[in-house]
C-alpha cells in the first residue's frame, strides 16, 4: 500500500513539474523602429550594414572622381554594384549590404545606376519574350542597354580576439571603384567596426 502511495505522489510531481517547466516560460514581443539600433549577439546585424553603406556611399561621391567624370562628359556617371565578398568568420547576408549599398548610390541622385548580372538576365529573358508576343509599339528593342563606366566591388572581413567571457569583434568592409574602360581603380575606401562583448560565466 505504502509504495502505490509513493508512486502516486512521485507521478503527481513529476506532472506538477513538467507542467511547470513546459508553461513557465513566456515571449514577449515588442515592435520597434527599422533604424533603432539594437545589439543582442554582437555579430553583424541591419545597423552595421546600413551604416556602413551610408558611411562609404557618402564618402566615394565626395571624391574628384565624380566631378572629373561629369566635366569630361557632361553627364552623370553609371555605376554598377559587382561582387562583394564575405570573407569573414561568421554567416553574413551580404544581399542585404549590396541593397543597402544599391539604395544610397540611387537616392543620391549623384549617379546612373544598372542593374546587376544576375537582374539583367532575367530583363533580357524577359526583352526576348516581347520580341515574340508583345505588339511592335510596346516591344522593347534588344541591344539598347546602357553599359556602366564603373563598378563598385569589396569584401567584408572579420578578426575575433576572445577570453573566458570577453570578446573583441573587429570588421573591416573594403570597397574599390574600378573604372571599366580602363581597369583603373578610382576611388579605395575603408569602414572599421570594433564591438567588445561581455559575458558573465561563460567561456567563448
């Protein structure tokens, strides 16, 4: 008798116990602004890359290039966003970045803007097929797109130094002009991010 007790009392905590453990948890959710700043893992995040990509944005359409370019021509120079690699130690989304970057170089009303490779594949896919089946007042006429005079391509890198519950994450984004006529770089620019992470009772 005694030990059909126990075991009923033993089931009844258990099940008191899970109940607890599985219902003591709660979320909460809270919407916040898109440009608010917020630091949860340290990692890079949408700040570092809007920031980074206003910072540098800024900085190459400050440079001679630009105006060298508008007086020898007489119009707005076009610039296309090639490859940037990530070459850091983490997973960085780095689609996000070049839209970033992408909407900074439009918005500034500074330069002519052309779609990517990849985009232009699917324009051209598309051009043919009016070719086909649109009527000759609407078709788009093929061999007429607009070349870049300049690509802008760079990497995104990355050095962690860690300690028991300190960590030191350093990026640096490396970005290039490169002038498509000539293969000649116009324009290097540098952004440098450094975040110290604390954590206590935990080793990295």
């Amino acid at each position: 008798m005694f030990k059909k007790v126990s075991l009923v009392i033993f089931t009844m905590f258990i099940s008191l116990y899970l109940f607890t453990a599985c219902g003591g948890s709660s979320r909460k959710v809270t919407r916040v602004a898109t440009d608010e700043a917020i630091d949860i893992s340290g990692r890079w995040n949408d700040t570092d890359s809007r920031m980074t990509a206003e910072t540098m944005i800024k900085d190459v359409l400050s440079r001679p290039w630009l105006s060298d370019f508008q007086m020898k021509h007489g119009k707005k120079p076009t610039v296309i966003v090639g490859t940037i690699r990530n070459k850091s130690s983490e997973h960085i989304p780095v689609d996000v970045f070049v839209k970033d970057i992408e909407r900074e170089l439009i918005n500034s009303g500074e330069v002519e803007f052309v779609a990517s490779s990849r985009e232009r594949e699917e324009v051209r896919d598309e051009r043919i097929d009016q070719q086909k089946h649109a009527s000759v007042e609407t078709a788009k006429e093929l061999g007429q797109e607009k070349g870049a005079d300049y690509m802008l391509k760079g990497t995104i890198n990355s050095i962690v130094d860690s300690f028991e519950g300190q960590r030191v994450i350093y990026y640096q984004v490396d970005l290039e002009l490169i002038d498509l006529e000539k293969n000649t770089k116009v324009w290097i620019g540098s952004k440098k991010i450094k975040k110290f992470i604390e954590q206590d009772s935990y080793k990295w």
